[in-house]
C-alpha cells in the first residue's frame, strides 16, 4: 500500500508506504460505537439540575391538619404533587456519566477509523506547512490549492467539520493560522483519536514520515501486535 505525498501547491512530491496495521484493518461497528460513545458520554458536562422536595424553599409547615377538613392528607407543600414542590427523578448535576475505556480497544478503534477514512479516500498527505508567523490568509490559500487535489475538492466548500490536520509536532504558526476557520481543527499526530478522526470529512496528515511511525508506537505500547 503506498499514498502520494502533495505540497501546499497540490503538486506531488512522493510517494509513502502505507503500514497494513494502521491502514487496513476491517470496520468494526461494534468497537466503534462502545468507544465513540463512551468517549461522548465522557466529554459530558452535567449541567441540568433539579430539585428534589428536600432542596426547594418552604413547605415546613403543614398546610392543614390532619382530620375534619374533608380534604386529602399532606404533610407539605413542597410535594412533588404541590405547585412548586420539589421534582421526581429530576436530572441531577452530581451524575456521572463517566466509561472506562481500555487502551487496547482506543488504539483499535484508531486503527479502524483510520483504515476506514483511507478506503473512502478522505485522507490527504502534505509534506509540511512551511508557515513563519500565523496567517489565516495563507492557510486558506492552501487549503484552496489542496481542494484542487482530485476527490477533496469539498475543502474549500464544506463549511463545517471539514478538515481534521494532524501535525507531526507541535506548531503554534499552524495552530493560529487555522484557528479563525471554523471548519478545520489542528492536533498533533500522537493526541488523534476515534472520535475527531470520524468527525471530520478529511483527515490531512503532515509529514507523514514523522507522524506514521507515532501511530505505530502506539500499537506497540497497547501490544495490539
């Protein structure tokens, strides 16, 4: 298996051998849905919050006795039953919606999500993006001239969650450039995940000399090999 390598100009410049243990490994729906939503559930911040009859104001004192009123039995007004008493099985703040999940099955789904955007031929690889000082105005030129590569001509159209690029190492130029276009992402080869690869039509790896060899000490260290 072998991808050609393109230059900010959309003109190739090489070819890169393309290990069968990222890029061909077969799609597995089950994987990827317990690690995609488990990863969603753990990016879930609790935010709505009820209270029960034991949190709201008031309701200390009961609203009539006991017999002789010919009226039904309370004890409070902050009865779930009551106008402003308390709620019943109400979201609470204090869930947890966290999920464990095993290195072995993260890096897996990594390499299914991966493999999967190679096959649908979403995956574009650049030599580098020689840029000296963050500019918007030339990100935006390059990721015209790449839209012109045959197949990712959506680049330059697609509006939201476009493009995910994967940086072989840190680059705060890269990041700021990118940064003002809301349909690209920046992050560094090694922090990939199931989750972003799926998110984005395009995946565009930066030096993928660098950047292949970190996603394959990744498998070593998950001892998925």
């Amino acid at each position: 298996m072998d991808s050609p390598i393109y230059n900010l100009s959309g003109k190739k410049v090489g070819k890169i051998d393309l290990p069968e243990g990222i890029f061909n490994v077969p799609w597995n729906p089950a994987l990827m849905h317990q690690v995609v939503t488990s990863m969603q559930a753990n990016a879930r911040t609790p935010v709505a919050h009820t209270k029960g009859r034991g949190d709201v104001r008031g309701g200390g004192k009961k609203p009539w006795k006991q017999k002789g009123t010919g009226r039904a039995r309370h004890g409070s007004t902050r009865s779930p039953i009551w106008r402003g008493g308390g709620v019943t099985h109400g979201p609470r703040a204090e869930k947890s919606y966290y999920r464990a999940i095993p290195k072995k099955m993260r890096t897996k789904a990594l390499l299914v999500a991966l493999s999967q955007k190679l096959r649908d031929g979403n995956i574009l690889f650049v030599d580098a993006f020689p840029m000296r000082e963050p500019k918007t105005a030339e990100a935006k030129r390059s990721i015209l001239t790449l839209s012109k590569v045959s197949s990712f001509e959506k680049l330059a159209t697609k509006r939201k969650n476009a493009a995910l690029i994967a940086l072989s190492a840190p680059n705060e130029f890269v990041y700021k450039s990118f940064r003002n276009m809301g349909s690209m992402q920046c992050v560094e080869v090694r922090n990939l995940n199931p989750l972003n690869v799926l998110q984005y039509t395009y995946l565009i790896v930066e030096n993928p000399e660098q950047s292949l060899p970190v996603i394959a000490s990744k498998i070593s260290k998950s001892k998925i090999i």
